[in-house]
C-alpha cells in the first residue's frame, strides 16, 4: 500500500501526466493545493471540467499551461460567469458546453486554435470580434442569445461551420479571403 500512496503523490503524477478531468464533483468550489498541483503539471496536454456545478472559478493561471492543446468545460449549473482572460498559447480544442452564467468568451483567442464548439451557453451574446485564422471548425449549438459573429470577417483556415438552434444570428459575416 506505501508504493501506491508514493506512485499517487503530485511530484509523481506530474512528470508524465498528459490528461486529467474534474468528473461530477459537486462538491468542489475552489481547488485543493495537490488538485493545483496537478494543474500546474507542464506534461498536460488536456484538462476538463465536467458537471464540477460548485465550481466558483476556473484557475487564472491556466495560460501557464505550455503544452495543453484541450479545454473541456461542461457543466448544468456552475457558478462560474466567465472564463480567464487569456487561455494556453497551445490551445487547440475549446469545448464549452451547458455553461449558462458565462456571459463573455475571451477577447482574444489562442492563435493555435483549431476547434471553438459552444453547445447550450444561454447567455453568451457574441464571439470575439476576431477568429484565430488557425480555427478549422466552428460550432455553435442551442445558444439562444448569441446574435453577432465576428464583426470583420470568418478565418479563411475555417473547414466546418455549424450552427444550430439559434435564433438571434440573422446573417453571417463574409469570409477572409
């Protein structure tokens, strides 16, 4: 029993850690110090919060993540109202989805970014003025308030554009290039 109590300790785990989610964890409003630790882990290439409903806030140093390319957020009835202000430079896949307090996505996105899917967010009311011209795929599903796209233009990069049980968006904007 001492070897997997020393094999579970944070200095372990974070040298080769690569994927870790928050899974149903009600309970949680902040994170514990080991939780932060294993946050903190350089390996980690994909983090998630699923259904962590108790979760006042997303930790404000995830930008020091060097190595993450995947952000899953999915929650019923989170506290949380907005996401930090800057996301890893790495990131490639954001995923949000049933976050229904945030109100604003980041002004600026990573310029790594492939992937942006917003899947029942009810109150985000706009994206960001500008898209990465990396993004390849686009979605936005059941946000009912989200009405304006990136005022100049979509990114040429974009492949895959879906938008779904939206009411608010009227017309699209023209795409670079």
């Amino acid at each position: 029993m001492m070897w997997l109590e020393s094999l579970l300790r944070p200095s372990v785990l974070c040298s080769s850690l690569t994927k870790l989610e928050f899974y149903r964890d009600r309970e949680v409003e902040c994170f514990t110090e080991e939780q932060e630790t294993l946050l903190l882990a350089n390996s980690l290439e994909e983090i998630g919060f699923v259904r962590c409903d108790s979760l006042q806030y997303l930790p404000a140093w995830l930008h020091t993540l060097h190595n993450l390319k995947t952000l899953h957020l999915e929650f019923d009835s989170s506290q949380i109202r907005s996401l930090p202000d800057v996301l890893p430079s790495s990131l490639q896949n954001l995923y949000i989805e049933g976050c229904h307090k945030i109100l604003l996505l980041p002004d600026v996105l990573p310029s790594s970014l492939q992937e942006l899917h917003i899947n029942g967010c009810s109150e985000i009311r706009s994206l960001p003025d500008r898209l990465p011209n990396s993004l390849q795929e686009l979605v936005i599903e059941d946000c009912e308030k989200i009405n304006l796209l990136p005022k100049d233009a979509l990114p040429s990069s974009l492949q895959k554009l879906k938008i779904w049980s939206c009411p608010a968006i009227r017309s699209l904007p023209k795409v670079d290039g």
